[in-house]
C-alpha cells in the first residue's frame, strides 16, 4: 500500500529567504529579480527531506510553499507574485528531480485587500504548465488583520470557479502571523475554525458542488468542540452540522493520537486525508513514544477499529478522490 501525505512545504535553499528579504526591504524597486542559487542547489535542498520521508515511510508527498513565509501582508502586491512565482518554480524543480516523492501543490499569490481574482492566473499557471494538483489557500491573507471575508463570502468565488474548472482541490492552511496578540500556529487553529464555520452556514457548496477544501491540522478546533456547533443547529431546526461538516475534507496533522482518533471518529475515515507536514514542527523527538511526533503512520494504525479498507482511504485512496488530476500508478 502506498502511503501518500498531502501536506508538506518546500525545503529551500537559504536563496530564496535571502531574496525575498531583498523584495521586503526594497519594495520591489529593483525589479524582480531571481534567487541567487542554481538548479542543483534547489535539487540539493530537498535531500535531506526526501530522505526523513523514507524514514517516516512515507512514498510521496504533496509539497506547497512555506506558509508562515509567504508574506501576503506585504506591499506592494507586485513583490507577493514575484515571490510565490519563484517558490512555485523551485517546487516544480524538485518535483521534476524526485518525480516519484513530491507531488506539486501551488502557492497562491494572495495579498492583504486584493481580491482573490488576482491569484487565479498564477494558480491556472502551476496547473496548464507546471502540471501541480493543488493549491493552498490562506483564508487570511492580511496575516492577522482579520479584514477578509470569511470563506463562505462571495468575494472568494472567482478563485472557487477555477479550482472547479481545472478540478483542483484546496488545503486551507493559514500562512503568517503579524498579530503580536498570536503565534503563527495558534493563527492557524483559528483561522482553520472561522473558515470551517464561514463555509458550512453558506452557499459556497450549492453554488460549487464540484468544489474541493481540505482543512489542514485537523480541521482547527472545530471537530473537538463539535458539541457546541451540534447545538446551536438543533435550535435552529437546521440541518445537523455533522452532516454540513462532511462537505469538507480534513488532514491528519494532528500531533497526539487522542486527536487523531477523534477527528476520525467525527469526520469519518472517508474525509480524512493522511498527512505529517514532515519536516515541520512535528519532527521533534518524543522519548515517550520513541519516535518523532511527525512520524503518524503508526499512529493510524494503531487505532484498532479502523477496517483494513479505512486504513487504506486513510493512507492513500481518499487523497486519490480529492486529487483526481493525480494520475500516479497504484
């Protein structure tokens, strides 16, 4: 059985964090520019990732750019493209050199105030040209200004009607942090929350049912406080939130196994999309349990009342349903 994990990032060459410095303290003045690495620099980067894959048994991954690096609060808009326009290139390099681990997911070229219309062209660009699968989608590109609607709000439809007219899915992965008030994951967790929320009281899947989200780290806080969402449904004599909540996918970056097995028993085997975001903040070792946090393969099969035929949706067939454009071998 091939183990496939949608969610990781990039392992760059410190080029890249150099130029885009050089983009944030000149605001663009010098032009564009490129990174000052070469093709086999950016090969070379991804080795040692490839090799903790193979450690954490994991055939292929999906990778997209860094979150907390892709500067959507930053301005000028034109400095935000150049940027995720040279992440997305290095992410085809590496998936050109390791065509049978990494899988390419497109950044997005959000920033903060700009219509989503924006970012269609260079996600239509990663798709026609590049051949990614994917996008990754910040539902708060004002990198905690809170000034976006919310995923549910019409102002996000342009970008929804290209995901369904080149069929491809979303991982809904909140990027920076700029509110002190905030660490970057915690904005993650509350971000991922308000987007589950925004999208399940709205019309977004009657007007899109071809429509594709992915709730990175496990769906935020929602499907651990389910409860109080169930609720507040049965005194609307609405639809059960459990049945709005199965029109998303989820991932399983959850870096506890008590978490892990709740979302699998709230959202259901059949939603739920292995994943580690390796290397990432889970690559720490736990003496406790003798391995990585990061290393979850063995944490999905160590709950004992999945069937076989879940473990395997879990591991690789569900990620095959939501990434149709994925045509790799069994």
């Amino acid at each position: 059985m091939q183990i496939i994990d949608v969610h990781g990032h990039i392992s760059a060459p410190l080029a890249l964090y150099a130029y885009q410095a050089q983009l944030i303290a000149s605001k663009g003045f010098h032009g564009k520019g490129r990174p000052a690495c070469s093709d086999e620099e950016v090969v070379d980067a991804a080795k040692p990732h490839v090799e903790l894959l193979r450690k954490l048994s994991v055939d292929t991954q999906f990778i997209s750019p860094r979150p907390f690096a892709m500067m959507h609060s930053q301005k000028p808009e034109r400095i935000v493209h150049w940027y995720t326009e040279h992440v997305n290139d290095m992410i085809h390099k590496q998936v050109t050199a390791y065509p049978d681990v990494f899988v390419g997911v497109a950044g997005l070229p959000q920033s903060a105030g700009v219509s989503p219309a924006n970012a269609v062209a260079e996600l239509e660009r990663c798709v026609t040209e590049l051949g990614f699968v994917g996008c990754v989608l910040n539902p708060d590109p004002g990198e905690g200004d809170y000034a976006s609607p919310p995923l549910g709000d019409e102002w996000w439809y342009p970008l929804y009607e290209k995901m369904v007219e080149l069929d491809v899915p979303a991982l809904i992965h909140t990027a920076a942090c700029a509110n002190p008030r905030e660490s970057y994951s915690n904005h993650f967790i509350t971000e991922e929350s308000i987007a589950i929320l925004s999208l399940v009281e709205s019309r977004v899947f009657t007007d899109f049912p071809g429509l594709k989200l992915i709730v990175a780290h496990g769906g935020g806080s929602i499907p651990y406080q389910i409860g109080r969402w169930r609720a507040q449904r049965l005194q609307k004599n609405a639809e059960r939130f459990d049945d709005s909540l199965r029109r998303l996918y989820f991932d399983t970056v959850l870096y506890s196994p008590e978490a892990l097995e709740l979302l699998l028993k709230v959202a259901g085997p059949d939603r739920c999309l292995f994943a580690t975001e390796a290397p990432g903040i889970g690559s720490g070792y736990d003496p406790e349990v003798g391995r990585t946090l990061d290393d979850l393969k063995p944490v999905v099969e160590g709950i004992g009342w999945l069937t076989a035929e879940q473990r395997e949706a879990v591991f690789q067939g569900n990620a095959r349903t939501v990434f149709s454009r994925w045509k790799a071998a069994l």
